[in-house]
C-alpha cells in the first residue's frame, strides 16, 4: 500500500501522483528564485545577501541531506532545484554571465559595430570583480556557519569580556 516511485493507487483504484510534476517544481523553482532576488534587492526586506549560500553552504547542504534516511533522493531533487536556480541567475543580464553576453549582443546588433573593446573591457571585469567579491563576502558567513567553526566562536565568545561589564 506505500506509493512506489510517485504513483498510488488508492482503494477505489484510481492512479494518484504523489508529488508534483517536473513542470510544476520547475515553475515553483523559477518563481522562489526570482522572488529571492528580490527581496534581497528591496531595501525593505529581511533577506540580506548573508542569508543566500555560495559553495560551502551547499557543500554543507548536501552532507545534511544525504544524513537522512532517504538521503539520494533528496540530493537529486536539490540538484535539479540548485540547476534551475543556477541557469536563472547565468541569464540575469550581469556583462560577465550569458545573459550580458546577450544584451551585448543585441546592443551590436542595433548598433551595426561592436561594442568599443576598451569599454568592453572595463565593464567586464568590474562586474567579475564585483561577482569574485561577492563569493568571498558569502562564504565568509557560509564558513562561520558550519559547526565547528561555530563552536570555537561560542568558546572565544564566552572567554571574553561581555560587552555590559564595566572595569575596575
């Protein structure tokens, strides 16, 4: 009577899935993305650029899912998720990604000549300046958050002074 690779039939015997479609966890994986990006662009939101996860994050990620029982399973849909995610950001129209390899070619193409190569040049490393500082910046905190890096910080927190003790 348990649901065998997504299908279950049920007492009457009809066929029900048991989990969304592929189109639907896509779709939801798109919308989740876009709406990150976002919250963390909106000056009013919560989500700040050290909640998201770079490498180590998901490194950390997948060890805590494959310690569950159904472990594979659920680092195979992460890794679908974390794709879709990955092909949305590749195409966001940042000069060093796919996207801004787009929109410069669409400016070319409207301009009948290529874009000048020492602007060219400028902007593309600036924006892979700014996207290699970004990767420090998140695994900075991506680093403080795992356990023992965690721990020893406790420990150093609780040897020094607390803030709210005044000195002799």
């Amino acid at each position: 009577m348990k649901p065998r690779i997504g299908v279950q039939w049920d007492t009457s015997g009809i066929v029900s899935i048991q989990h969304p479609n592929p189109i639907e966890q896509v779709y939801n994986s798109v919308t989740s993305t876009l709406k990150t990006i976002g919250a963390v662009a909106s000056p009013k939101s919560d989500v700040k650029l050290q909640h998201l996860s770079g490498p180590v994050g998901i490194g950390r990620i997948y060890y805590l899912l494959f310690q569950s029982e159904r472990g594979w399973q659920l680092a195979l849909w992460f890794s679908v998720i974390l794709n879709v995610n990955l092909a949305i950001l590749n195409l966001l129209p940042i000069p060093v990604l796919d996207g801004g390899h787009i929109v410069l070619a669409l400016i070319e193409s409207v301009r009948r000549k290529p874009v000048n190569m020492r602007v060219l040049e400028v902007i593309q490393t600036s924006c892979a300046v700014l996207i290699i500082g970004y990767m420090l910046y998140i695994t900075f905190f991506d680093v403080q958050d795992l356990p023992f890096v965690r721990k020893k910080l406790d420990q150093f927190e609780a040897q020094s002074p607390g803030k709210n003790s005044q000195a002799p």
